[in-house]
C-alpha cells in the first residue's frame, strides 16, 4: 500500500519546493495537502494531478487531528511558530499510524550578536557534538521554545520526531504559488529603494546558506529514512535535530556583489558600499539588524550522514538573477518566509506597475494554507491605467474594474498586517513589550492592536453579563434573589437566575478556561451565598468529572481529619492548570515568564522580588549569584543606574539579600526626595498635573519608574476584576456640622452676609460650632 504523505504549506516557498522533489522522485507517494482555500485546492491539484487536498488551517484542529491519525509521514513546513498545529498534529499522530513528524524550524535560533552587530563569530555549531547546547536554549532563541514543545509531545505521545533547521535560502522556487525567499530578495529590495547599498556597521558577519532545491532534497532523505523499518539510520525524538547547510557567506560580500550587478544595470549611481550604524540600518529596514547584523554558523552532520550532498547553484550566481527581478517586477513577483510578510513598502513600490497592467495573474501575499503564501487574483482582464478611466467608459463597464482595485487594496493590507503581525512577535521576543525600543512603524501597530484587544475585552465582558442571565421571574423571585445576594442590585443588572457552571472534565486548556469563566460568574452574582474561599472551592469543586474529580478527591482523602484546607479558588485554579499541563511544559511556562520579567512601571521592588522567586522555584534551581546576577538585569534601568553610582552592585554582587534591602533603600529615598522637592503637588495637584518631573520616583532625574502617584505601588489589575473595581461605591456626605468653622472669602461666617467678617457681626451669636446662617435654613427646612 502506497504511505501517505501529509504536507502543509504547499503554498509556500519551501512546502511548494519539497512537493515537486516528492512528486518527481516517488510518483507512488499518496501526496496530501493542506490549503486554506477552494481556488488554492484547484491550483494545487492542477499541479499535482494525483494528489489529494483538504480545506484547513493551522488553527483546525479537527482537520489537522485526522489527517495525522491517517498519515505515515507528515512534514510541516507551513510555520516554524505555530505551537497548536503541532500538537493536534501529533495527538491524531498517536492515535493512528504512529507515523514520523517533521517539523521546520530556522537557523535563527543560532542568531549570534555576542561580538556586536557587523562583527564576525567564531562559533559553529553542529548538530550532533553540540546538540545539546542547541536544545537547551531558551525563549531569546528564535524558535527554541516551540521546537522544544515538538519535541515534548512527540516523547509524551510516542511518535518520532525531527526538527529540521534551514539557513538563508535561496534561489527559485519551483511550487504551485510561491517562489521567493527572504533574505537575499528583501536586502535587495532595500538597496534599491535606497539607492545605495549599505552593510549593518563592518558587515564582516557570517551566516550559511542552501539552496532550495537542496533543502527540498534533504526532505526528501528524511521521507524515505522514515518509511524505512525503525526510522532507517536517521535519528529521531532527542536527537533529531538537523541543520541544513550548504556553505557560508560574509553579508559584506553579498552587499557588495549586489550593489556592483546593480550598478551596472542602472538601478543605482553607485556601487559604493556605505557601513550604516545600526539606529540607520533600521531606518532603511526594520529588520536589517537581524536579518543581515547578526553571525549564524551551523554544520549539518546528520544529514550529511545520510547521504545527502548539495548540488544547487551558488549564492553568487543567484544575485544577478535577483536584481533584475526587483529591477523588472514581473506577475509572479510574490515573497515568502515561514516567519515574515512582505512589507507594505515593498506592495507601494509595485502598486504603480500593476495598476497599468491586467490583474490576470498578479500574485498576492497571504497567510496561505497554512503559511504566507501568494494566491492568484481572479480578475477582470480589462486594465486599471489610463485607458480604464476614460470619459467614453460608461459606470458598468467601470464596475469589473473597480472591485478588482478594491480586492487588491484588501489584499494589500492584509499583506501588510500579517507583516507587521510577524514582526511585532519578533520585537517582543527580544524587548519584551518596551514599545520604546520598537521601530516607529512597529510600535504604532502594537500600540492600536493593544487598544482594538482592550476594546474587544470590554464589549466581551459586557456581552457575557447579558447572556448569563435567562428568563425573568416573578416578583417574588425578583426578591428572592436581591435577599440571597446580600446587596442591592444594581439597576443596570437583569433580574433572572444564573446558569449553572459548566462541568470540566479536564480535557483542554480552553475547556478549564471556560469551566472557571462559569465559575466566578456564579461567586459575581450571588456573593452571599459564598462568604468564604472554603466555600467557593467546595462549589467549584461538585462541578468535577473524570480525572479531575478524582484528583481531588485523592487530594482530599490525604489530608488529615480535621484539617482546614488554606487553598482559595486561585489556588484551586492552579491545582486543575497543573493536571493538564505536564510538568516539563510548566516549567517552561515558568522559564519563558521568568526570561520576560521586567520591573513595570510602578512596580514596588520587593514584590517584583517575589514575583521572580515564586517563578524560580518553578523552575531549575539557579545558584545565589545567578539569581543576583538576573535580578540586577531585569530592574528598573534608573534604579540599576543609581546602584552602580553607588558601588552597592560591585560590593554586594553574591549577597542577593543586601542587594535587595539596597534596592528598597534606593527606592525609598527617591520617593522622599522627590515628595520633599516638590511639596506644591499635595496643596495645588492639578497644576503641576502636567510635570512628569514631579510625579516620578526620583528628585533627580524623569523617571518613568512609576507614573501615577509617588511612593505608590500600584500593580497592574487582573482584566477579570476590573470591573468588579470599577463600580466604585458612592462617595459619603461630607460631615460639615462638625467642622471647625473657618472665616469665608468676603463673607462673614455667621450670617452670610458679605461686607463684614464674623467678629464685627452685630447679628445674633448661635452656640460654638454652629453658624446663624445654618439655623435659618433649619428652620426653613
């Protein structure tokens, strides 16, 4: 019986290529393919006659369970970032054929910038004496945390896995849809909308390359090793690691290779070479730094010993053939990564060019099937230039016309979005989510994503109050459920009975999600009837099944009588998390919250102390120093500032202890300096609203330590209570009767009357305390 092959990211650069190298090389292979739409699935089978297609994404996690239980090999080179793909994948794996997975990754896990960016690294890795440090790296390394959750759940659910790690890729693709990389057509791309080629600093650093049809092939090693009995001599699981290289490169000389086949075609003056800083680089691409700035040296051992060789062209003699490709933009001018879009710069380069032509064939960039793809757009033959807008045209012969510009404009910012989309994750990775390290584009998309969320959760919030109340009773239930609740209802909330929490039985996260989403509801709209923790643990817990409820009840039954349980419904939360979540995925959970901790703004030292702590246990076990070593580079950058000034942090480098009680001195003693420097903040608040100076945690510089009140420590609020802290109760009338009686602005005190001051009253004088003026009303009253 013929195996079957299961491929996402046909439509993309490397999946198209690794399809033309199966088909041509095993015709008896029964090929299956993943796109994520019908006119795709007709181009696909179009090019591949025998083939069969399924209608999914990445996100299709009935589709994607199937095809894995049926499938004997499956090789996913759709996205080197998706996590939830690969686990549906492998799960349907396990309950089927107990085939191979093969899953890409990228050589930007080896991103190496320890010399400076422009200089050259020593390093080399190979993937078999340093397989070990490759997959010990954590979540700084582009792609290690998802490869190493592959890995996981291959090991968990007893199916062989293989990560297979490409460099720069170049060359011409051979696939249904796309045919372009990343690297080389993009540094291209930026050299010519510049007009002059330029290097990050020296350009001295190194970095492998393969050509595609290479790539294709060592796929193609792997595919048959794994149809063997036992895998063949491959290696799977742990060490199934497999860079993929063909030889290196310095980017000075590609640079420089490029700007002198450039020159001589006339798309720039120059040939000259110009060495940017790396604030400039970015100017003249957002990725320049990691894309051209950093060395990433590998050696493929494994595949090598597999019999695999590379015999594609070399990068110099691919160069030219990308300078007239940028030079002449053609309809197939459609570009691809497994981890980033095409830049909208890059779609208004060509927007004029293809406004004059016909959109018969004209490629778009897409999320693809399940990656970045370029899909053919359908459209009239009549042309978008001048002669479409004649006057002698009548308004529906202009209609065809007008909905393909409109089609393409879509696309365009689609393109655009996942662009940005892409690299809004790979700045996150490396700056957390200080925006102020973003380039300016990059930053203005984050900041109108994180409004449009905020938004979303608002209305979800207020759509859920609705929807978990049902028919409305009687009077007497009406009453009934204000004297149960123990407090007024509000007037905005509908009268009704809640709905019971769902039961959880443990089978995913969204599920447990969802489970105690019920839960709080119940504790939200009936607070009296659960006073304490004990009891709000002891109602979520009757709403267990399967596994979970025997968890508990194992855990209950442990306990000595009379014991009083000390856990509350987060601690019950975390109890269920810890049942679905393995203990090697929690731990890097842990790792990847303690690698992007930082002190927030606001954030008081010792509890950000604790935070990390309560993550280090969580975690292996770092020495003191280390733990020193970490704190002092996750703290407030004006707050390590003036611990080196100091000399604290030379002096007390091992002793996390006395750094810590140093860290709370310093910070007390700005939060005095500055509450003693600006004293006019606490008589007139609204006039010095605008100085940041005077809000901030120390007197001697701006700091942005802490934005809202001095000395304050405010922690950011869980999105679940917010509005639970928003309906603040109603201010209590001021007392004024009681009040020491103060002489009034023009106005004497007793009888009101102005002219005169309360001493010169000749007004009848009322008891000590009380105004003539306030026993007039009195009476009226």
């Amino acid at each position: 019986m013929a195996p079957t092959i299961f491929i996402t990211g046909v439509t993309g650069y490397i999946g198209g290529e690794v399809a033309v190298v199966l088909a041509e090389k095993h015709p008896e292979y029964n090929l299956v393919f993943l796109v994520r739409k019908d006119d795709q699935a007709k181009t696909v089978k179009a090019r591949f006659p025998s083939s069969e297609t399924v209608i999914g994404d990445l996100d299709s996690h009935d589709v994607l369970f199937e095809q894995g239980k049926r499938a004997d090999v499956v090789l996913q080179t759709a996205s080197a970032d998706h996590i939830a793909a690969g686990q549906s994948i492998i799960a349907g794996m396990a309950q089927g054929k107990k085939g191979h997975y093969i899953h890409v990754s990228g050589s930007g896990i080896l991103h190496d910038v320890t010399n400076g960016f422009g200089n050259p690294s020593s390093k080399i890795y190979h993937d078999t004496s340093d397989l070990a440090a490759i997959t010990s790296f954590d979540s700084t390394h582009v792609h290690a945390d998802i490869d190493a959750s592959v890995t996981a759940a291959g090991l968990k659910h007893g199916i062989p896995t293989a990560i297979v790690s490409p460099v720069t890729i170049y060359g011409t693709g051979r696939g249904p849809i796309k045919n372009r990389s990343l690297q080389i057509p993009f540094l291209t791309e930026a050299i010519i909308k510049r007009g002059k080629a330029f290097t990050v600093l020296k350009g001295n650093n190194i970095w492998d390359n393969v050509h595609i049809t290479d790539l294709a092939e060592a796929y193609n090693v792997l595919t048959e090793e794994a149809l063997k009995l036992n895998g063949g001599k491959s290696s799977w699981g742990k060490e199934g690691y497999y860079f993929v290289e063909s030889a290196e490169h310095r980017w000075k000389d590609i640079v420089t290779e490029l700007a002198t086949i450039a020159h001589q075609k006339g798309a720039i003056k120059s040939a000259e070479v110009e060495k940017l800083s790396v604030e400039d680089a970015i100017a003249a691409h957002p990725w320049a730094p990691l894309l051209w700035g950093g060395n990433c040296r590998s050696r493929g051992d494994r595949i090598r010993a597999l019999g695999w060789s590379p015999s594609g062209r070399k990068i110099e003699e691919y160069l030219p053939e990308m300078v007239d490709f940028e030079i002449k933009p053609t309809p197939y001018n459609s570009i691809d990564s497994t981890h980033i879009q095409p830049t909208r710069s890059g779609w208004r380069a060509r927007k004029r060019g293809l406004l004059e032509r016909p959109l018969e064939g004209v490629t778009r960039a897409t999320s693809g099937g399940a990656t970045p793809a370029a899909e053919t757009i359908e459209a009239s033959p009549l042309t978008l230039g001048p002669e479409a807008s004649s006057s002698t045209t009548s308004e529906a012969d202009r209609m065809p016309s007008k909905l393909a510009a409109l089609k393409k404009r879509i696309e365009e910012e689609r393109a655009y979005y996942n662009t940005m989309e892409e690299a809004l994750q790979i700045f996150r990775r490396s700056h957390s989510d200080d925006y102020s390290a973003y380039p300016e584009e990059v930053r203005v998309f984050a900041e109108r994503q994180a409004r449009i969320q905020e938004e979303g959760r608002r209305k979800r919030r207020h759509h859920d109050s609705e929807e978990e109340w049902e028919s409305t009773p009687n009077e007497e239930e009406q009453e009934t459920v204000s004297v149960v609740s123990g407090e007024a209802t509000p007037s905005y909330r509908p009268f009704g009975k809640v709905k019971d929490p769902k039961v959880y039985k443990g089978e995913s996260t969204q599920e447990l999600n969802e489970f105690m989403a019920s839960i709080r509801a119940s504790f939200r709209y009936q607070p009296g009837m659960f006073p304490t923790e004990q009891s709000k643990v002891a109602f979520a817990a009757q709403y267990l099944e399967g596994d979970p409820m025997k968890e508990w009840d194992n855990r209950c039954a442990s306990q000595e009588e009379g014991f009083e349980d000390p856990l509350d419904i987060a601690g019950f939360e975390g109890f269920l998390r810890d049942l679905h979540i393995d203990p090697a995925n929690q731990q890097r959970i842990a790792a990847l919250k303690y690698n992007g901790a930082h002190q927030r703004k606001g954030q008081g030292i010792r509890k950000f102390v604790a935070y990390l702590e309560e993550l280090e246990r969580e975690m292996e076990p770092y020495t003191k120093s280390q733990r020193t070593t970490h704190l002092l580079t996750k703290i407030h950058p004006e707050m390590r500032q003036r611990l080196l000034e100091g000399g604290y942090a030379e002096r007390s480098t091992t002793h996390r202890e006395a750094v810590v009680n140093i860290l709370a001195m310093l910070e007390m003693n700005g939060r005095w300096a500055t509450e003693k420097s600006t004293p006019t903040d606490r008589l007139h608040p609204r006039e010095n609203k605008g100085d940041r100076a005077s809000q901030g945690t120390f007197s001697v510089r701006k700091s942005q330590f802490n934005s809202h009140k001095p000395g304050s420590t405010r922690e950011r609020t869980p999105f679940q209570d917010r509005r639970r802290q928003d309906q603040q109760p109603a201010r209590k009338p001021v007392d004024t009767q009681g009040a020491r009686p103060t002489q009034g602005r023009n106005a004497c005190y007793n009888c009101g009357r102005p002219g005169h001051f309360a001493k010169d009253c000749r007004s009848q004088h009322t008891r000590p305390g009380v105004r003539k003026l306030d026993t007039q009303l009195l009476k009226q009253e």
